[in-house]
C-alpha cells in the first residue's frame, strides 16, 4: 500500500508540473507576434470600407467585405454565407444611412450580440447631403473629408476592441490619411481644369453629389440617390436639355448600373444634334477588381477623377 500511495504522488506531481509547464507556454505565445489566426475578424459590407481598414489593421485584422465589384448596395440580399460571416465575425463594419437597404434588420439583429458600428451615421447629419424628397444621400466616401472622419471613428472602433494595438493602428491610420490629402490636392487641381461652363457629370444614378459638392461640379443623376428609383422619359428629356444647353461634351456610366439610361441620353441628344460621347466607366457604389488599382480607394477615386477629366474635356492625357 505505501508503494502504491508513493506512484500515485508521483504521478500527481508529475500532472502538475506538466499543466505548470503548458501555462508557461501559453504565456509565452500570447507575449509573441500575433498568430495570423488570431488576427481581428473584421467583416464589412462595401469595399470603400474594408480596403483602407485593411491598410489601417494591417497585420492584426483580416478583412473581408461581403460585396463585390459589380454589386449594388442598395439592391443586395444577404446570403446564408453572408450571415455566417457576419455571426463569426469580432468587429462589422458597414456604410448605414440606408445603402444597404435590404440589411437592415438583420443588423439590428446583430447589434444585441456584436460588436457593430455605421460609418455614414457617426457623421453629423449637418453635414450630409439630402435628396428631393429628404432622403439622406448615403455616398458619403466621394467627400474625401467626410471618409476620413468616418474612417477616423472606425479606427477607434478598432481601438476600443484592441487596446494593445491602438497606437500601432493610429500610425497606420496617420499614412493612410496623408495620400487622402495628396489625392485630394490633385483632384483639385484636375478638376479646376475642366471649363467652367462644362462642369457637369450625368451618370445613371445620383452617386456623385457629395463629388460635386467638394470639387463645384454640377451632378446629374438619372436615377435618385438609390438605384430602386425609376427612369422616366422627362428624366432623359431634361437631362438631354441640360447638355444641350451648357454643350457638355460626355457623359458616364457606372461599373455597378446597368447602362440603358445613359445609352437612351446619347442617342436624345444625338437627334438633336448634339454629339455627346460616353466618357467612360466610373466606380460608385463598388470598387474594382480585387489585385488592381481600381480595387483600392484611392485607386478607384483616382480613376474617376482621370475619367471625368478626359470625358470632360475630351482629352488622352493621364
């Protein structure tokens, strides 16, 4: 028996020692560099938002944005994927101000148990744009300093979630800001070179009002501030009236909007012989491309601006 009683200490001492040990361990991983499966889950709906919330995370958060190029905001349903992500997700981030229209309860769903916050409604509404009908415009990243703001509350969002990782967000945060600024001094300068008389950008839906608002641009949208809006025929006709009166020479279509409405412009004005030219493909409601510059906000900012600064003025230059 007392043998018996002497391998049963050990063995008790031995357990000890081992769970001793494993503590030991996990301390030491917790001390170390983040495992990339540890990394914040950050899921967002549009790709204005996750883009530079990956830049600001960096290596701490892994982003994924539910929709894609070519998706429409105002129109998508979430899938089954989609809530999945949404309910495994640390941190959701999305536009609000009713963008994405058909979300709405399932975010306020989600707010009883998740960490949740709207970029388009940390903004003081004083400085939004609102619609014929009041309807607040919810394309708030077209202002390059109303995204920064929104970024800016966003990022201590991140903050509050990740407190050992605030300054390390923050300096990321400070970057990323300084090429918003550089992308906003350029567009300045591209857009004081389009002719007065010809500051007028026609696109499928009403994207571009806080784009106008910033940079003085007169913005016609055939549809309303949501692309659930009908086209009619004295939308066209007015709009076709306008070009012809101030001699604009294009207008755009959008990489998210089908293109009928701004197809049946050109061909208005063309009978009444004006020569109107499709001046490209603008990025509103969706980015480009995952990989390409387009994919990025700043990219796809930069493109519109050079778009609508050929169209304009019917020039190649880059």
């Amino acid at each position: 028996m007392k043998k018996r009683k002497t391998s049963f200490g050990l063995w008790i001492f031995a357990l000890t020692m081992i769970v001793s040990l494993m503590g030991c361990a996990s301390s030491a991983t917790q001390m170390s560099e983040k495992n990339p499966d540890e990394a914040i889950q950050i899921v967002t709906t549009i790709a204005q938002i996750g883009e530079p919330m990956e830049v600001i995370g960096g290596d701490r958060v892994k982003v994924t944005s539910l929709m894609g190029p070519g998706v429409d905001p105002h129109l998508y349903k979430a899938t089954q994927g989609d809530i999945t992500k949404l309910q495994n997700a640390d941190i959701i981030l999305y536009s609000g101000l009713h963008l994405e229209g058909n979300m709405g309860d399932i975010f306020s769903k989600l707010k009883e148990t998740k960490h949740i916050f709207a970029l388009g409604e940390s903004i003081d509404e004083g400085r939004l744009l609102k619609g014929d009908e009041g309807a607040i415009d919810p394309h708030i990243w077209f202002d390059l300093d109303l995204w920064k703001d929104a970024l800016d509350n966003a990022t201590e969002e991140l903050k509050d979630f990740s407190p050992d990782d605030a300054d390390y967000f923050e300096q990321n945060k400070q970057e990323y800001f300084k090429k918003i600024e550089e992308l906003k001094a350029e567009t300045i300068e591209k857009m004081s070179g389009v002719p007065e008389e010809q500051r007028v950008l026609v696109t499928a839906h009403d994207a571009f009002g806080y784009f106008g608002r910033m940079f003085d641009i007169e913005v016609v949208g055939l549809q309303g501030l949501s692309t659930e809006d009908e086209v009619g025929l004295s939308d066209i006709q007015d709009t076709v009236d306008l070009l012809i009166e101030k001699q604009v020479p294009a207008v755009f279509v959008e990489s998210s909007i089908n293109q009928n409405s701004i197809k049946a412009v050109i061909e208005g004005a063309s009978e009444k012989g004006l020569d109107v030219t499709l001046g490209g493909e603008l990025y509103s409601d969706a980015m480009g491309q995952a990989g390409t510059e387009e994919g990025t906000y700043l990219g796809m900012y930069h493109h519109n601006v050079t778009t609508i600064y050929n169209g304009l003025t019917r020039s190649g230059q880059k």
